[in-house]
C-alpha cells in the first residue's frame, strides 16, 4: 500500500501549486538586503498552507543564486526548530548551540572559529536558566555555580565568562560577525505550534538576544495563533508587538482552486480507473462534488488526509457499494467525523425511501435529530452540507419539504449500490484493508529481474494477467531514480514492446492514460542519462525488438515531436537542455517509426489497432500521403476493413440537463478526422447498407455502435453541437 505523505516539498521541481514564483521573489527579497543590521522577514499562513514547502524552494533559489560566489560570501543557512525542544531552558541555549554548529561547518570567514567559541559560551550562559529577563544581565556568583554543575567538563569555557558579563560576550560577537562577508540566513519554522510562553520566548531571543549583524531571520507561522498568543502573554496587543519584531511580512499565496482539484483528480482516478463505465456515473459523480464534496479541500494536506484514508477501504468495498457514493461518506469520516457518526449511527433517519406522508410527528423528529447531526459541521457551510446529503440520502428531500422518493426507488439504489439503501449502508460504513495492492517486496523482485529481459517480460504477463500493470506503473515511478542504470535498456524495451497489451487505462475525468504512463517512466530513465546518443540507441533498440506493440512507439515519438514543436505539435520548441533528444536524432526516430507502421499496414494488424485514427495521423507526418491514400483505399475496399476504418473514429460527448454540473456521455463519430482522410458522403450507403445486412448482430458491441452512429450522424438525427462539423 502506498499512502502520499504530508511532506513539504524540498524543491520547485515537485511545485504543484504555482508558488515557485512567489518563492523566488521571498528569495530575491531577503538576497539583496545588504545593510548589516539584523533583519526579521515573516512569512504568515495557516497551518497546512505550504509555508515549509515555500521555505524549502526559497533557500533551493538562494542558493542557486549564489553558488558561483566565492565561498567566504556565501550566505550561511541555518535551520532551528524550536518545536524539537519542549523545554523552555533548553530553546535559548540550543538556539545558540545550532547556530555554533551550523557556523562551525560553514566556510564563511575567518573569524568562524573565534564566533562559534563565543556562541558556545553564549549558549551556556541560558542553559540552566528558568526565566529570563531582557536585554540587561547581570550575573550573579549563584548562577556560575550552577551553570559549572550544569557544563560539567565545558568549565573552561565558562572560565571565560566568569570575567565578563554577557552584555561584553555579546559586543564581541557583534564585532565578529559584523566583519563577516556573507550574511547567515536564520530560519525558524513551526512557531505557532509552541506553547504560548514559547512563541514569546522565540520573539524576545529575536529581538533581544540574537539580533548579531548581518543575520537575516525567516520566519514562519500562523499569524492569528502567534498573535493570539502574545497578546495573552503580553497583556497587551498581540499585533502591535508583532510588527515590532517583524519588519518583511509576506503572506503565503491561497492555492489555487484548480491546481488542488488537479491533484485530487490525479489521486482519485488511481483508485476508480477499473470500475466499469456502466458503474460509474459521471452525472451523480459531478452533482456531489459540486453540491459540496469539493468544498472540504483547500490545501494539499487536506488532499492528502483524503487519499490515504481511501486507500484504507475502498479496494474492499469497491464492486459492493456506489463508488461516488464511498468517496462522499470517507470525506465526511476525514473533515467531519462528528457528521460522520451521527450519520453512521441513525440508519433510520438517512436510508430508505421517504416518510410516510401522514406520520408528521415522526417527521418533525427525525428533522430535529438530523439538524442537530448538521449543526456539527464546523468550518463546512451549513446549507452546502445540507445539498450534499440530500443528495446522497433522498430521504432528507421530503424531510426538509421537498420530492418524495417511494419504495419503488429502493431497488434501484440497491442495485446501484448506493448508500441510501438500507442494504448498502452498513457496507459503506464498514472500514477495511486492501487486498489488491502490490506489496513493495513484490516490486522490489520484479525489479531485481530487470537485468534478464525474458524473465522480466515473464514478470509482466504475470502483471498482466492478474490486472495489476497499471498499479506496478504507477508505482515504478517511485523507483525510477534507484533503478540501475544498466538494467534500464531491458524495462524500456520490455515496456514498449508490450505496451500495447496493457489495459487502455483511459484518463477519464481525472488523469493519465496507459502510454502516457509509459512515457513518463521512460523519460524519467532516459532523463538519468546525459548523453543524448545513449538516449538514442536505447529508444532505437526498443523499437527494433518491439513485435507487439506499435502505439507505444508511436506515443512515444509523437510526445518527442511535441518537444521539438514539429508538425505544430506543441506550442513552441523547448531550449536545448530540455529536450530528450537532439533533432537529428528524432530524424531517425520518426523513421524508424514510420517503417514499423508501414509493416504493420502490409501484414494486415493495422487495421485491427485500436489507436489507427491517431497512427494515421502520425503516419502522416512522418511519411508519404499517397501511402497513407493507397492504404486507406485498400482497407475499405472489404466491409470489414470498412467497419474497422469507422470504428478508429468513435468517440464520446457530453449532454448537460439544466441542473447537472457535468453531463452525461454519449458516443459520437468524429466525422472531421474522417474527412481528413476521405470523404464520409463517399462510405456513407455502405456503411448503411452493413447495418441492415445479416449478421450485424454478430459484431462487437463497439463496432455495432460505430456504424449506427456513424449513420445516424450523416443523417442528422446526432444534434449538431455532438459532433464536430465536418464541413468546417
């Protein structure tokens, strides 16, 4: 099982969310401060907002920024976590003991011996101290007792002190470091999460005791929390002090909607991508996200917290229970497990049909008790939790004054599998492992095989056949950076001369297809290897091996092209060090592409390919259009080639009702790509003429549906927003 972990980001390669931007100018912010007194930069956002991710792709740009200084003017980075000290005696002291540290390994100048020497001794002088009082010490003999007993060994260093106070130590250290060339970078991170006498312990070791030359503070938190607790300790305004201590504020971007639901979408579409289309419907699934699913994620910890608790339970009850239905209730079980109980212990209020009309008594109970299990809601809007049951137990509609759903509606729910359904509610409340996800040892010995390809291609039949390849894809991509580089010749031969073979995996509504997975293991191998040759004859060695598959191939040269920007295949070249491969190495490639499709077109498998529109296409590009013609011809010269041809350009649209979010599928004839290749007026008797013919009934159900639709969109019966318009 694999669970995404709440982890920040450690670089703006893995930003999802659009904030490398934002990054870069904190980054350029705190960069060109060039005065040498001490400065406090505040980043500010809610918990789970990304404030750590942010930090980690603004030191990421700092130093890329700086790496060709010479090192003495390097900024120095230290990181303190003051939530790694539960004992207010020790965050004082250890504060000063990281920054020795952290200074002691930094070649930043000279004088680093003679700092971190005194930050030692500075450090000693808090750490048996219980309360502090700023900025003026005076150090009474009491105390050197106590800090000997306390340093053990380290009394020399204490030696030190006895003869000057902390107030001289601390002009020393500002000498020091106000000599230094570089300044040194202070971040400390997770404040909010202290104790109230924490935060303001942090805030007055900033201000008053650690306010040396040439450091710069990044700090991060919560700006309510911290305020809320100063202004509690302080006795007086939280805010007023904050702005005392802080002098850069910068408040963390909100997510973008979007690029959250994308990443939702991403995670969802791993977990339904094989429950059959006649058991997923796409109508009900945007009703509920619209009505109020969607309303629950604001931030990726929040998708995070989703997803794992899916994939607790939903292989169990996937193919029992309405798979929409499942995804809604763990939502309430993660945001709102007071709703969530409630729910789950009054089956008599949410399932089954609607009250009896008469009982009013009954009604105005069961209405109370449901509007006290919503009045739970906490951060969620009240009447957009309210839609979103009514949606998902009907009951409530009559109760609340509107439609009423008999009993002749439980059949159906029960055969749908939806939780409404006093025979699936219990189901769907039941919490179980998955038994269908492939262990780690497993992947881990599949992998080991990658050096002998006959045992690996074994391996993945086996995948195959137990309709696990498309979980192993998905989970190889976490594999691709430890992956050997010797054994990556045999999985992208493997890959791409069985690709074709692998379930369709379409992207449905949330991510990627079958080659598109494929690709993007094999770039992630690829993109390993520096030299664009050995890129080169990799690629090219899996093409000449390849027998059982041509899309992937094609895929995969077609994705190159886009690269390039060829065959206005992307909007615009990428820069050199961007692409996989050079361009008089992709000249070969879509060579050697396009003869394994004109050996594909003469021994007849062509025709029978699933992806021919698109292989067409790049056919066409690649090589002769009278080829193209003359093989086209050939085909439909047959009604089966004929049937074939058609069949390569069905597809689906949408139909939206007035009060649906997404619409409902129906399949089409994308009669435009047909007209790119012959005229439909030219085939459309014939095509006709097979639908009436014996024997019809014989054919696959798709083929069946590509004639009918093909027929009925010649004669107009197909409106015409539901199809491309072929005479455009």
């Amino acid at each position: 099982m694999t669970f995404r972990p709440d982890q920040p980001i450690k670089s703006g390669k893995e930003d999802i969310l659009s904030r490398q931007a934002f990054s870069i100018a904190l980054a350029d912010a705190i960069f060109s401060y060039q005065d040498k007194n001490s400065i406090v930069v505040g980043l500010y956002g809610a918990w789970g907002s990304g404030k750590t991710s942010i930090i980690n792709m603004t030191l990421e740009q700092i130093i890329t920024a700086t790496i060709n200084k010479p090192k003495k003017e390097r900024p120095v980075i230290i990181k303190f976590n003051p939530w790694n000290y539960s004992d207010q005696n020790q965050l004082i002291s250890q504060f000063f003991k990281q920054l020795s540290i952290g200074l002691k390994r930094a070649d930043f100048a000279d004088d680093a011996k003679k700092v971190s020497k005194q930050l030692d001794a500075y450090a000693l002088f808090f750490a048996p101290l219980a309360l502090i009082s700023f900025p003026q010490i005076s150090v009474p003999a009491v105390i050197f007792s106590k800090v000997l007993q306390f340093v053990g060994k380290a009394g020399k260093g204490w030696g030190a002190m006895k003869t000057r106070e902390l107030t001289v130590i601390k002009a020393d250290l500002n000498k020091l470091l106000a000599k230094s060339p570089a300044k040194i970078i202070i971040v400390i991170d997770d404040i909010d999460r202290l104790n109230n006498s924490e935060i303001r312990q942090i805030f007055q070791l900033i201000k008053s005791l650690g306010d040396f030359p040439n450091t710069i503070y990044l700090v991060a938190f919560d700006k309510n929390v911290v305020i809320n607790a100063l202004a509690k300790v302080q006795e007086g305004p939280g805010d007023e002090y904050l702005e005392k201590i802080v002098q850069i504020p910068f408040q963390v971007p909100l997510a973008d909607k979007q690029e959250i639901e994308r990443l939702l979408f991403s995670q969802l579409d791993q977990l339904i991508k094989d429950i059959p289309e006649d058991q997923w419907d796409q109508v009900y699934w945007g009703n509920i996200y619209h009505s109020g699913l969607k309303h629950f994620f604001e931030n990726i910890r929040d998708v995070t917290r989703y997803i794992n608790s899916l994939r607790l339970s939903f292989e169990m009850v996937k193919g029992e229970v309405n798979a929409t239905d499942f995804l809604a209730i763990t939502a309430l079980q993660v945001f709102i497990p007071d709703v969530y109980a409630g729910v789950r212990d009054n089956k008599e209020i949410f399932s089954g049909a609607s009250m009896e009309r008469g009982n009013q008594a009954s009604k105005d109970e069961a209405r109370k008790q449901c509007d006290a299990i919503l009045n739970k809601c906490g951060e969620l809007n009240r009447d957009q939790l309210k839609d979103l049951m009514k949606r998902l137990f009907p009951r409530l509609e009559a109760l609340y004054g509107g439609s009423n759903y008999g009993v002749d509606w439980l059949d159906n729910w029960r055969k749908a599998g939806r939780v409404c359904s006093p025979d699936n509610f219990d189901i769907l409340f039941r919490l179980s492992l998955p038994k269908n996800e492939i262990p780690q040892k497993e992947i881990q010995k599949i992998l080991s095989m990658a050096n002998n390809h006959d045992e690996f291609l074994k391996e993945m039949h086996s995948l195959i056949e137990r309709e696990k390849i498309i979980r192993f894809l998905d989970r190889l991509e976490d594999y691709t950076s430890d992956i050997p580089k010797e054994n990556f010749g045999t999985i992208i031969e493997v890959l791409i001369d069985i690709g074709d073979l692998f379930p369709e995996g379409d992207a449905g509504m949330f991510a990627f297809d079958t080659p598109l997975r494929i690709l993007r293991i094999t770039h992630q191998l690829l993109r390993r290897i520096d030299n664009h040759e050995e890129r080169f004859n990799i690629l090219k060695a899996a093409f000449d091996r390849a027998e059982r598959s041509l899309y992937t191939i094609v895929h995969e040269v077609g994705v190159q092209d886009q690269e390039h920007g060829r065959y206005k295949l992307g909007d615009k070249p990428r820069p050199e060090e961007k692409l996989t491969l050079k361009a008089e190495y992709l000249d070969k490639l879509e060579k050697f592409a396009c003869e394994k499709i004109q050996d594909w077109s003469g021994n007849g498998r062509l025709a029978k390919h699933k992806k021919l529109a698109g292989i067409l296409y790049r056919w066409e590009n690649w090589g002769s259009r009278s080829d193209i013609d003359n093989y086209i011809a050939e085909l439909i010269s047959t009604d089966d080639g004929l049937i074939d041809f058609v069949s390569a350009f069905l597809g689906k649209s949408m139909s939206h009702g007035m009060s649906d979010y997404v619409g409902k599928v129906y399949w089409r004839i994308d009669l435009k790509s047909i007209k790119h290749f012959l005229d439909p007026e030219s085939i459309k008797e014939r095509v006709r003429t097979i639908s009436r013919k014996g024997g019809f009934d014989q054919l696959s159900n798709e083929k069946q549906k590509a004639v009918k639709t093909f027929v009925d969109a010649m004669d107009g019966k197909i409106k015409k927003d539901m199809w491309d318009d072929y005479e455009s």
